[in-house]
C-alpha cells in the first residue's frame, strides 16, 4: 500500500492558491488605481501636469488656448468638446516640445561634441517608447513627456543623445548619463510610477 501524504500537498497547495490570490487582488486594485488615474480630456477631468494634479476647465472663446491657473488647467476654444478639446492639447504640447527638446538636444549634442551626428529630431506619439536614437542618428522623441517636469524631460532629452556615443546601454553608456544628469536612476522610477498617467 503507498501511503499519500495528503496533508501535506493540500496545504503546499493551498498556500499557492491564497499567495497567488493575494497577488491577482494586488494586481488588480494596481490596474484600477492606474485606471482611475489615466488621463482625461474632460470637463473636471484631472491631469497630472508637471508632478502637480490639475483639474481640467473648458473655457469659451474665439482664441485657442491653454492657460495654467492655480490648480486649474484651463483649455479655451470655441464649442469644445472631448474631440477638440484633445487636438488642443496635442497641438499644445507638440508645439512645447518643439521650442523645448529640439533646442536643448542640440545644445547637449554641441556640449558633447557629437551635433553633427544628429540627422533628424523627430516628435512622435508612440505607444509606449519616450525616445529612440538609431546608429544613423534619428532621434525620436515623444511629445508627451511634455506633461512631466522639466528634470524628467531633460533625463529623456540626455537619454537619446549618449547614444550618439554609445548604442547600447553599457557601463560606458550609464557613466556619461550619470556626468550629465546624476539623477537618472530616480528618473527611471519616477517615470516608471508615473507614467501611465501621461498616455491618451
Ligand atoms: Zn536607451
């Protein structure tokens, strides 16, 4: 006769099934805490603007703009709805980044040395990426970190550029960010935190 040990497995399996538990409920209250926290374009909707919480007003006027006041993120038009009130705030933060990143990589690539290396800054939405630097020398940025504050926008803007100088992520790659921008690592984790409320 072969003895089962029965007691044992059960618990065996029952402690995975509650640790796993535990961990599906943690996943699941993180999902809808980062839903609750995505960004929407609405009336009273919040946005999360440079590392300050804001609330989203519609204002009616002929002359499009944004304006920042107090905690209130005030986006003017005429007639605005989600639809149009989505394309301001595109148009806005592309226009940002265009005065903002493109200046500021040049002028690190010049610091650098490596500014003729640059073919191309481009400003794209991409799903997930905030940058891109390929071994010819196009440079992607996504206008969205715009959103974020200036520190972050700079480790990004950092980011892509060592890489006119090393392609990879080596030690080499690491040390000439950290010469530039010595708080990268806190960067990394404040974006990784952080930015599922920037995308929409
Ligand atoms: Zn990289």
């Amino acid at each position: 006769m072969v003895r089962c040990p029965h007691r044992a497995p059960i618990k065996e399996v029952q402690d995975f099934v509650n640790r796993n538990q535990k961990w599906i409920q943690a996943r699941l209250e993180e999902e809808l805490k980062k839903n609750k926290e995505k960004l929407r374009i609405e009336k009273n909707g919040r946005i999360f603007y440079r590392a300050r919480e804001l609330t989203i007003e519609y204002k009616e006027g002929r002359k499009q703009r944004i304006l920042i006041n107090g905690d209130r993120f005030i986006i003017q038009g005429h007639k605005l709805n989600v639809t149009k009130a989505t394309v301001q705030l595109e148009d806005y933060l592309i226009d940002k980044a265009s005065e903002h990143i493109i200046p500021r990589a040049h002028g690190l690539a010049r610091y650098l040395g490596v500014d003729r290396k640059i073919k191309e800054i481009k400003l794209r939405k991409t799903k997930s990426k905030w940058g891109h630097c390929t071994s010819t020398g196009v440079i992607q940025y996504n206008w969205l970190i715009m959103l974020a504050p200036y520190s972050i926008i700079d480790y990004m803007i950092t980011h892509e550029i060592c890489h006119l100088i090393h392609m990879d992520h080596s030690k080499q790659y690491w040390d000439l960010v950290a010469s530039i921008c010595p708080n990268y690592e806190y960067y990394i984790e404040w974006l990784k935190e952080q930015e599922h409320r920037f995308w929409f």
